[in-house]
C-alpha cells in the first residue's frame, strides 16, 4: 500500500495494490492508523483501482477505519472501485455510509500539488 498526503489540502491518499484478506488487512490496518495519526487529515480516501480480491475482512478494515477518521476529525472517501469490490461494498451497504470520491478531482489534484506532498510505501 502506498501513501501520499497533499499538505495544502490536509488529503492523505492511501493506494492499495493488495488483495485485501485475513492475512493483509493487519498490515494495511496499522499502516492507514499509523499515518492518519501522524498527518490529522482533513479527508482520507482509499483507492481500490488495483484491487483484485477483497473479503469481508475488507469490510471491517474500511468500517474501522472510518471510525477512527471520524474520530480524529476526518472524512473518509473510497475511489476507483473495480466491479468486485463495488459490488461488496453495495451488498454490505458500506456506500451509504461512505461516499466514492470523484476520479476527476483525484486527477487534476495530484498534478496540481505533486510538489507539495509526502510520500511512503508500505
């Protein structure tokens, strides 16, 4: 999983290109905790783009982890779901709790401010 965070907008970016399972949820869990205590974001959104497989173990992570953004003040976003995960985010009733962020302000915010952020790879 990789992470960006844009200062100028208070945005933490996590990119994750794992399945997401049992076994990487733990890993992704501390990761995506590690850095939102570490920055405060304003909004925090999750990328699915190169997500293949994900389970309910998916679910719990991406619950938790919306508690813990509303905790610290943020709002938590997903973007670029493929069909598999879409799917198990509407069956599970997950989108209407958390909205999917636009593609296009995705797009144009990361050549805008590509000087202004940090970035780590898990």
């Amino acid at each position: 999983m990789e992470s960006k965070f844009y200062e100028e907008d208070k945005l933490l970016i996590f990119k994750i290109t794992d399945e997401i399972d049992d076994c990487s949820v733990q890993k992704i869990r501390r990761k995506a905790d590690y850095e939102m205590e570490r920055y405060m974001p304003k909004k925090v959104i999750f990328d699915f783009g190169s997500v293949t497989f994900m389970d309910s173990a998916g679910i719990g992570m991406v619950i938790g982890r919306y508690k813990f953004a509303n905790m610290i003040g943020a709002r938590l976003e997903v973007s670029n779901l493929t069909q598999s995960v879409k799917r198990i985010f509407e069956m599970s009733g997950i989108l209407k709790l958390i909205p999917v962020a636009s593609l296009v302000s995705l797009a144009s915010l990361g050549q805008a401010q590509s000087r202004h952020r940090h970035s780590s790879a898990y």
